[in-house]
C-alpha cells in the first residue's frame, strides 16, 4: 500500500481507490445468453437478452469492452441530480451533500468506457468536476479554522478519494497542535525562554567603571 510508514497516516492510490469501487454494483442490459457466474464475490445472472441485470463495476466494463452488454446510468450522475447537488453544495458552505462513497471513480470508468451509454455526458463530466471543486474549498476552508484548541474533526458525506486526500492533513495538524501543547514542549519552552533570560542579566559589565 502507497503512503506513509505509520499506517495511521497511510494513503491509497488512486488506483487502489479505483481498484476498490471497481466492486461496486451497476445495472447493465446483456445482449448474451449466459449462464449464472459462480464467483469468490459472488453469484451473478444468469444473463439473458435485454433484461437488466446487476452486476459488479468491474465485471459490466469487461463486458461491455466486448460488447456484450450497455451500462445502465446511475440515477444519481443524471444532469438533473448533479444539477441539485451542486447547487446545495453551493448553498451549504458548511455541510457535504451524500453522494456515493466512489462516486468520483465510478463516474471516471463510466465516461472513460461507457460513454456512449450516459445520456448528456460532457455535462454530467463537467458538473461532477464542479462538485469535486466545491467540496475541496470547503476542505480549504476548514483547514484554516483548525486551532490548538480543535481535538476532534467530524465531517459527514465525505467520499473515498476525499477521504483519503484530505485525512492525512487533519491527522497531521491535530498532532502538530498537540504537540505544541503538550507539557513537555511547554516544560522545554519555559526552559528556554529562562535560559535566554538569565543570558541576557550575565551579559552585564565585568568590572566597575572607574570614577573620573
């Protein structure tokens, strides 16, 4: 796994990102006769002509890259929910709008191998890509509201790429904030500030002047 040494800290991918969302389940429209696939994640089918059947992500792409299947749309990417969306994200400076935890991923393998079965893509591409920049200015936002007084960071509807891009900064500013308060820093900083103090009294005049 990509990432730090410290497995608290530890960042996937994003291909491992893609890799897991590729488990997610779609809807897709067979153009086969198949019988049921017995799999380690699962059962799926049996496939038959036109009739919709859903699957794991990465089983529909392999399908359809035969042209074997369509790929049904999610409901959430059509233009007039992401349309909703981000307007309430707009509207929320505050809060994240749920949307599918790999909702970035899956979108990407959708346009880059279904295209032709997401009605209205360049749109839909193009209002997903306006979500992501909403939500990384609140990520922004929130980041210069951090203090030392900030031991808890809750954030609700976040998604997976989000997650695992912005966690780290958190993990690493809460830590550097409790570092700075912890006794012992604040213990070595009195030192510090006592030794420069009794530095400068020892820099007075070694000998008395002499009278004129």
């Amino acid at each position: 796994m990509a990432g730090q040494s410290d497995p608290s800290l530890s960042m996937f991918s994003a291909a491992e990102v893609e890799f897991l969302a590729e488990d997610e389940m779609v809807e897709i429209v067979p153009n086969l006769n198949m019988d049921t696939l017995n799999l380690i994640c699962g059962d799926f089918g049996p496939f038959r002509p036109q009739m919709a059947t859903s699957v794991p992500l990465w089983l529909a792409v392999a399908l359809k890259k035969r042209g074997k299947c369509t790929i049904r749309s999610p409901q959430w990417m059509s233009v007039e929910n992401l349309t909703q969306v981000l307007e309430a994200e707009r509207d929320s400076p505050a809060q994240f709008q749920p949307l599918p935890f790999h909702y970035v991923e899956i979108s990407r393998l959708l346009f880059d191998n279904a295209r032709d079965d997401i009605p209205d893509m360049y749109m839909a591409r193009s209002l997903i890509e306006d979500i992501r920049d909403v939500r990384f200015h609140k990520f922004e936002t929130g980041l210069e509201k951090i203090s030392s007084s900030t031991h808890v960071v809750k954030l609700k509807n976040l998604s997976a790429m989000e997650v695992n891009i912005v966690r780290p900064f958190f993990v690493r500013a809460l830590q550097a904030f409790a570092k700075h308060d912890s006794p012992q820093m604040i213990h070595h900083q009195q030192d510090a500030m006592s030794s420069r103090q009794t530095h400068v009294q020892d820099d007075g005049p070694r000998r008395d002047l002499r009278r004129r």
